[in-house]
C-alpha cells in the first residue's frame, strides 16, 4: 500500500509515519530527510532548499519535483510493501506532477490520509521543538524535555532550535500551508481518496484511527 500523510507542519507525520513503518514494513519518504540530505552534500538543490526553508517557505515546486521523482525512480524496486510520503505533495502542481509519476514509474497512491490539528496547538508544538545537531533526535522543552537541558538523551550531541522553528518562521510556515498546502485537502476530498484524522489527540489515538482507516481499505 501507498499512502499520502498529510498535515500543516508539527502534526505529527514523522511521528504516525514511523509507527507505519516499524509495524507494516512500508518505507518512509520524507522530504524534509531528502532536502536536509541534500543540505548535507551541498547538492544545487540542497543550497536553494536551504534558502526558502530559512524563511518557513516551500521550495519551489519544479525543484522539489525534480528531488522526488529522482528518488521514487531509483528506489522502485526497493518498497517493498509499500510506501509513505511524508511532506509530499505540498500543491496541486505537484500534485499533479504526482499523478504523472504514477503512470511513468507503474504505482499507484491507495490512501490520503490528513491529520488535523488546530493552528494554535501547532504553533506551541513547533517553538518548542529542539534537534540534536550529532544524532538528529528531537525533543520538547514541554512535551519531551531532555534529562538535561541543551542535552541529547540518546548521544549526548547538543540540542539547537532549528531556523524554520522559531517562532517568526513557524508563523510564515502555517501561513503558507494555509495558502498553498490546505487546498490540496479539497483537491483529494473532491477525488473521493481523502480521510481526516484528529491530530489533536495522543499519539496512540491518533495511531488507532490511521490503522482502522488503512484496515478499511
């Protein structure tokens, strides 16, 4: 099965994604982990990545198409039981790009599933977010407080706010989801492919209603 996550930034899609992933051995696409990557190796791509994600806004669609296919087209035969995208489409554009791909590479997408969750909640989520610079870990200053502050639990590496977590980017991030990203939800409700989900909840609950969703299908 192939399945679409979506949901504004901080809803938890990495999170739901990697449960998916550890209990239906599907394969996790992120573009968030393809764009920092990309950062890593100082791709074209990486470097225009790196300048848009500074100031919370969506990187252009032609490029983030152009990193996507690249990776569905060389990782094809490598699924398995399937795949999620995780941050991906992020327009009706790439959308569409999407739908080309699944005719150009012989897949199709059988769920889109969206995680709601209200603005105000996400805003706190977002702020108070630390990663680890050595290992990647995230923790929250509220939520999931590490053990000692600045301090990774897992390899002692230091903890840091990203740039798109501040509180001025994650104000221009949910502005842009709402003017560019939450049309798509009408787009694949209108396909009759789209089933919302109460984000707002534990993480567990939320988990439950994804697999009663991917069970009735």
């Amino acid at each position: 099965m192939n399945i679409i996550l979506m949901g504004p930034p901080g809803a938890g899609k990495g999170t739901q994604a990697a449960k998916l992933v550890k209990e239906f051995g599907l394969t996790q696409i992120s573009t968030g982990d393809l764009f920092r990557k990309a950062h890593r190796e100082q791709t074209s791509i990486g470097v225009i990545s790196d300048y848009f994600s500074k100031f919370g806004r969506l990187v252009p669609d032609d490029f983030t198409n152009e990193m996507v296919y690249d990776y569905l087209k060389e990782n094809m035969n490598n699924f398995g039981n399937g795949f999620i995208l995780d941050g991906y489409p992020r327009t009706i554009l790439q959308a569409r790009e999407l739908e080309y791909f699944e005719e150009s590479l012989g897949f199709k997408i059988d769920a889109v599933i969206n995680l709601d969750v209200d603005f105000d909640v996400l805003k706190k989520r977002l702020s108070g977010r630390r990663t680890c610079k050595n290992c990647g870990a995230t923790f929250h200053i509220m939520y999931k407080p590490p053990k000692v502050e600045g301090v990774c639990d897992n390899c002692g590496g230091e903890l840091y706010q990203r740039e798109d977590e501040t509180e001025a980017a994650v104000k221009v991030r949910l502005s842009t989801y709402e003017g560019q990203t939450r049309p798509l939800i009408d787009y694949y409700k209108m396909k009759g492919m789209l089933t919302n989900i109460n984000g707002d909840q534990s993480m567990d609950d939320v988990y439950s209603d994804i697999k009663k969703c991917l069970e009735a299908l």
